[in-house]
C-alpha cells in the first residue's frame, strides 16, 4: 500500500509492508523501536513519570526495554510488525498483538505507533490505518495523557476510552470495537 503525502516538497511515497520473517528487517526495527522508547522515557522524566531508581541499561533505556531493541523478533515473536518506509527507509513502525484464545475475548493490542519526527505528517495515520485493516476482532492501545496529537488520531478512528489496565500514572487505555461483519 503508499500514500502520498501532499505537503511532501519531494513528493515521495510512503508505503506500508509486514516486517520480513528472515530477520531483514531486524536492525531497522531495533532502530526505530529504539528511537520511540527513549522518546517516551523523556516524556516521562519530563511529566515526573518513572521511577528514577529503575535499573537502567548503559543504553539510558530500562532494563524490561532492551529485548526488544537487541531482539525484537524475540521480544514480539507473537506479534505481527508493520513498517513504513519511504525511498526504501524505515520511517515508521506499529506491533499488532493478538490476545484471547480465538472467542469473544479476543482483542489485537496495537503497540509502539512510531514515526520518525522527519516523516510525521500522516504517516502515523497511515500506519494505523493498515493495522486496523489488519485486525478483525476489537482493538485496544495505550498512550500518554500529553500525547495530545496521538489521543486526536485514534479517538477520529474511533477509538473510545476505557477503564486503565494499568497502573502507571497518566497512561490512558483506549478500545475500538471489532468492525462490523460487511455480509
């Protein structure tokens, strides 16, 4: 799938791809995933979030965090991962994970939405957008209370919230019902 983006001077597409299963993709993935934890654990110092005491790794990131930087096919083995790239780079990335054993409880939980600050400009919204056509039962998310632009897309694709699975401070849970069986 690409997407223009008509703001683009250089008019590029973006376009949007699973992750490759041969481990191609490894280093980019690491990357990007990279990028958006340590944005995120800037906003959290900033916002007075976080336990300043959490072992952390030479890294600056938490400990929990490093499989998933170091090995992301290991650390989302039971996930799928889209990658959005425009002239063949990686720009953007979001994990779909499945929950539930395959009845009524079954949900996707959309994770790590992130696009390089260089490339925003609806290609976050073209990430979600795949994903979403990707899923087929109910979608769940979770996102920072000051991420006001992230709160906007996802409420626009109909996204409502609901009661905290967490209990991290300023960490809002969000949900979109299944969508609606088209026969």
């Amino acid at each position: 799938m690409h997407y223009r983006r008509s703001h683009d001077p250089l008019n590029e597409s973006i376009s949007i791809r699973f992750a490759a299963e041969n481990g191609s993709d490894t280093s980019a993935i690491g990357a990007l995933l990279r990028a958006y934890l340590e944005q995120t654990e800037r906003e959290k110092h900033a916002h007075g979030i976080g336990d300043a005491r959490e072992h952390r790794s030479d890294t600056g990131l938490p400990q929990k965090y490093l499989p998933e930087v170091t090995d992301p096919a290991a650390a989302f083995a039971n996930a799928r991962i889209l990658l959005a790239q425009r002239a063949g780079a990686a720009v953007g990335i979001v994990i779909l994970h499945q929950r539930g054993a395959g009845d009524a409880s079954t949900e996707t939980e959309i994770k790590r939405l992130w696009v390089d600050p260089r490339f925003r400009g609806g290609t976050g919204r073209a990430l979600l957008e795949r994903a979403l056509a990707e899923v087929t039962d109910p979608a769940v998310l979770s996102v920072w209370e000051w991420r006001e632009g992230a709160l906007a897309l996802y409420r626009t694709l109909g996204f409502e919230t609901i009661p905290s699975r967490d209990a991290r401070a300023g960490l809002i849970w969000l949900r979109r019902p299944a969508p609606e069986d088209p026969r």
